[in-house]
C-alpha cells in the first residue's frame, strides 16, 4: 500500500519535471517569436482595379484582384455581373506567383457591375468577396445568384463536427496507446480503446474529403463534382487525408503485436508505436494555418508539439475515465506514477508551443479582443486554466485510486467534459481568419470601399453627393443629379461650395463629366459635418440650391 510520503515524493518530482519543462519550453517560445515576424496564414484581397464603387468613362477591359498570399480561384464563383444580371467574364488566368486574379470583362453596358471572387488560400480555407463598379452612370447592383458563392451553413456544420471527431478520435487513440504502453489491463480492452480511436480517425480523413472540396467550391455536397473533389485530392488537404489512412493502417499490425504478445511491449515496438502516433499527429498541421505561416518550420513544429501534446494529455483522461468505469481494470502503481510525471511535462508544452502558435498569428492587443480568432484563444486559455484545475483532482483521485475509484470516475469525466468543449473551440479556430489577416481584410476594406453617398431633393432636381474616400485628407466630389422623371439633369450652370459646419464655406470649382454628372476634388483637414450646397440652373433659367451633410471620419 501507498503512504502519504510516496505520493508526496511523486509529487514532487512531478513539480519538478514540470518546472523545468516549462523553462526549457519558454526558450523555445522566445526563439519561435523572434524568428517568426511577419505571418499571415489566410489570404484576403488587398487592392482591386477598378477600385470598389469606382465611377468610369469607358468599360474595362480586365479587372484585376490582388491577395496577400497564393491563391487557387473557384473559377465557378468568380466572375463579373453585368447590368442587366448577366455574366460579363470570358476567362480568369494569374500571374506566376498565383497572388493576382484576372478577370477577363466583354461587356460595354453603362451601369453598375458586380465582381464576386472565390479563391482557396494555402491553409484550405475559402476567401469570398464582392464589389461593384460603375460605367457611365451609377445604377442599382445586380443580383449574385449568377456567381455560386458563399458557404452552406450544412456543410460548415458538418466540418465542424468532423473535426471534433477527428481531434477526439486521434486524443483516444494517443492517450489510450500511451496506457497500454505503460501496462495499464486489461490489454485487451485498452488496446479496443486505441483501435477505436483509429478507426475513427480513418473515417474522419475519408469524409473530410468531399466535405472540404463542398466547402471549398461553395456547393452543397448532393451538388459536388469531380473537379472540385480532385481538387481537394491533388491539395495537402486531400495529401493529409490520405496519409493520415495510410498511417492507421501502419498502426494496426503493431497493435497487434503489443496485444497477443504474453510479455510487456519492447522499447522498439513502443519507439515505432510512437513514432506513429506522432506522424498522424502532424497531419493535422499538414493541411491547415501553418503552411500558410511565415516561417513554415516554426509555424508546423509549433502547432504540431502542441496539437500532439494536448491530445496525448486529452486521450490519457479518457483513457483514466474508461479503465475507472471498468470492474476488472487495473492501473498499476508504475503506470498510475509514470503518467502523473508525464502531464505536467505535456501541460508544458500544451501551453509553450501555444503561446508561439499565438505569438505567429496575434500581434497586438486589438487582434486578440477585436477578432473572432482573438476571442477564441482567449476561450481557450481560460478553459486550459479550468482544465489543469480540473485534473490536480483527478492526480489526486488517481494516487488514491484503489481507496477512492468512484472519486476518480467523477473527477476524470469533469475534466473530460472541459476537454470536449476545448475541442469545439479548436474545431471552430482552425477554420477562422487570423487575427493578424482579419485585421488586415478590416484595414483594406476600409481603405478601398470608404465613400460616401448622401442623397438631397429640390422641387427641381435630386442629386447624390459622393465623396471617396470619405475620409479626412483629399476627396474626390461627384453630383449626380436628375430631373423629377428620373433622367440626368442638364445643368447649364452651377456653383457650389464646401465647409465644415458652422465656419465660413470655401468655393467648390466643378466640371461636366457628362449630363447630369459633375465632379470636382476638394480637401477636408479635419473629421466632422462638412456642408455641401450646390445651385443648378436649367436651360430656361430654372434654379434649385440643394445642401448636403456629410459626416467625415
């Protein structure tokens, strides 16, 4: 029987191993983050031409999208709608190093037109967008149907799920397999564990394949093709997926061995039992942010040692949970010893190699509280802070397991459940933007789209005002006027001025683009309600004077 100075003594070398763990892994971090200055990880646009919401004489002939990074278009979702609701694209091509879209334009309509884009980043995940442009006059968007894009909330549910299962899956397999390593009976029910666990994460891998081609493509999956799907195939999604089967099926003959063998498994056969476990671990970061993320070595071991560690630490609860619920399990004393030694060294890691996959993709404080990604992680330490809580009772409970076994079932299943929700949150970060990128996408969507739009009514006119950028600094000015039947106003004359609100107005000089349509630039120094009045005066002498607010910041 145990006494109180054994598990003492135990304790303290845990703490121990755990302390010193920790300052070998914050080496590491400090390394990874000075090494990793600059990551990305998700494409976004980041200049089109035309401009979002441009106004120009004559049609293009090509527009043109750029993206931080590679990108693969879904030519099916990418395209021009012309005025009349038709497709105006005739082709889409790249340059060399894949980060431009081209879009080829045959359409000479005056009106607005609407660009969609669908492209895949290097990490798997589709990036959608839209903007318009204008030829001639400015007129009512047309519809998107004609572009398939946009994600089915179906799909993306069972992407979730799939992933969760995946992560519970691997976590079974690794935590059990770490058990039957340690010589926890009976071998035959941990060794069910394992292969369970396997064969899961096989299933997974298979419908993780047209799952991700839907998702991709932005169809449902009764509407997949075979293009889409040999798209995914040829992609380290589909190259993960395959592997990770290949390795399961590598697993299974050890297993095998370590179950009819009479004697306790070899140092070799565990090294090879390890090994992989570790391989299919890395098949998650084969396929996901870190090829996207500079530099890819940092990026993939950090995310790797992290994802490998937390569900070796994940697997060995249930694994605990499992043999606790079972009359004829046995825990021995070297076992039960062996894994309370081992978590603090996983927990080490759980949270080194977490904090320098956060330090690649979380710069400053606003992408860590104004991002989806941001608020995730914070999720995520606040449940790893509950879970090691959690899993002091379950140590506990597990050196006293003969005397309190029903202790342990309750604490286990406690700190199961935590884990579970912790794998939801990763199902979801996984998928999401960046934060460093979401950032990114905010900053130029303010930059290209910011215009603004107010509408003035006269007994003789209505007139849009348009300022771009909308901000402070220089403007471009456009009036564009129309008579009470809706067609473009003659103007004969006009005169027009600008000033913020309250202070002395400044002439505004502007020139005839065409009927209807006037344009000047102006300068506004400073955010505020700036007031615009313009007079037009018709060919029989009629005049109107219209006065426009406009808030600038």
């Amino acid at each position: 029987m145990r006494s109180r100075s054994d598990d003492r003594r135990t304790a303290a070398q845990a703490t121990r191993f755990a302390w010193s763990s920790l300052a070998a892994a914050l080496l590491g971090v400090l390394f990874g983050a000075l090494w990793a200055s600059g990551a990305w990880a998700h494409a976004t646009a980041t200049k089109t031409t035309p401009a979002s919401g441009a106004l120009l004489d004559t049609p293009p002939s090509e527009v043109v999208v750029e993206f931080n990074e590679p990108v693969t278009p879904v030519d099916a979702a990418t395209g021009v709608v012309a005025p009349d609701g038709d497709r105006a694209d005739t082709g889409v091509s790249q340059n060399a190093d894949e980060t431009t879209l081209t879009i080829a334009v045959d359409a000479d309509q005056e009106g607005t037109y609407l660009v969609g884009y669908r492209v895949v980043s290097h990490d798997g995940h589709p990036v959608s967008g839209t903007f318009t442009y204008s030829v001639g006059v400015e007129s009512e968007a047309p519809s998107a149907e004609a572009l398939t894009a946009g994600t089915d909330p179906f799909v993306q549910a069972l992407l979730y799920g799939n992933r969760w299962l995946g992560y519970a899956a691997l976590a079974l397999a690794l935590g059990a397999g770490i058990f039957l390593a340690l010589g926890a009976r009976p071998r035959e029910a941990v060794a069910k564990t394992v292969a369970t666990g396997l064969a899961v994460v096989a299933m997974t891998a298979v419908l993780g394949l047209p799952l991700q081609a839907a998702y991709e493509t932005g169809t449902s999956i009764s509407n997949l093709d075979a293009v889409g799907l040999q798209s995914v195939m040829e992609s380290n999604v589909g190259l993960a997926g395959l592997l990770r089967l290949l390795l399961v099926l590598l697993a299974l003959p050890l297993m095998r061995t370590v179950v009819t063998s009479e004697e306790e498994p070899k140092p070799l056969l565990v090294a090879g039992l390890a090994g992989v476990g570790l391989a299919l671990a890395a098949t998650w970061p084969l396929a996901g942010h870190p090829m996207a993320t500079e530099p890819i070595v940092v990026a993939f071991v950090a995310d790797l040692v992290h994802l490998a560690a937390a569900m070796a630490w994940a697997g060995g609860v249930i694994a605990i949970l499992v043999l606790a619920c079972r009359k004829d399990a046995e825990i021995p004393d070297k076992t039960a010893e062996t894994w309370i030694v081992l978590v603090p060294w996983l927990c080490a890691n759980v949270l080194v190699a977490g904090l320098a996959t956060g330090l690649l993709h979380i710069d400053s404080i606003e992408a860590l509280t104004d991002t989806t990604y941001g608020r995730l992680v914070i999720l995520k330490a606040a449940l790893f802070v509950l879970i090691v809580g959690a899993g002091l009772f379950t140590r506990r409970a597990l050196l006293r397991r003969t005397q309190a076994r029903r202790r342990l079932r309750v604490a286990a299943g406690v700190e199961v459940v935590f884990l579970a929700v912790v794998m939801g949150a990763v199902s979801v970060l996984v998928q999401a933007v960046p934060a460093k990128t979401a950032l990114l996408e905010t900053e130029t969507t303010e930059a290209e789209s910011t215009e603004t739009a107010t509408l003035v009514t006269t007994e003789l006119f209505s007139a849009q005002v348009v300022l771009e950028p909308g901000r402070p600094g220089p403007n471009s000015v456009r009036i564009l006027a129309t008579d009470l039947a809706g067609e473009p106003f003659p103007a004969e004359e006009w005169t027009a001025t600008y000033g913020l609100e309250g202070e002395a107005p400044e002439e505004m000089p502007l020139i005839e683009l065409r009927t209807g349509i006037l344009a000047g630039e102006v300068s506004l120094p400073e955010e505020g309600r700036w007031i615009v009045t313009f007079t037009l005066t018709d060919a029989e002498g009629n005049a109107a004077t219209a006065e426009a607010a406009v808030d600038i910041s």
